[in-house]
C-alpha cells in the first residue's frame, strides 16, 4: 500500500522525500515497479475491463453489480467476489 500511494503522488512530491516518510527504501519502490503484476492482479484487471464494457453497452443505466450480474448471464468467466470491483 505504501509503494501505491508513492506511485499516486510522485509526480506532486519527490519520491525519496515520501519513501523517507513512510520508512521505506527507495530501492524498494522502483523494484516494486519493475515486478510483473501477478496473474490474480491481472484477472482482476480484465474482469473490470469487461464490467465497465458491459456498462457502456447498456447505456451506462445499470450499475456496476448489475453488469456484472449480466456478465454472468452471458456465460463470461466473472468471479461472484469481484463483480463488483
């Protein structure tokens, strides 16, 4: 969480100035950008893409849940705990 948020910020604030005040080391956050992301965090990513899709299609008047719920009802692989990221 604390190399996120340095990503969020650190084109408002230097990052060794925020890895200093989070007690991290700056080597540590740039190896942590460098990582692959994990095949769970890609999934997550692509089951996202497919609810904001399936939104966009419907006009943008159902909700985040229920295109996902719709996602199901077309047979598309959406886990129930992720629906509604």
């Amino acid at each position: 969480m604390k190399y996120a948020f340095i990503r969020a910020h650190r084109d408002e604030f230097g990052v060794r100035a925020m890895c200093w005040m989070l007690r991290v080391h700056f080597s540590g956050f740039y190896a942590w950008l460098k990582e692959a992301l994990s095949h769970r965090a890609q999934e997550h990513i692509r089951q996202t893409e497919l609810i904001r899709q399936a939104w966009a299609d419907s006009g943008k008047v159902y909700g985040y849940p229920l295109a996902g719920r719709c996602l199901l009802c077309k047979h598309r692989k959406a886990q129930a705990h992720r629906r509604s990221a």
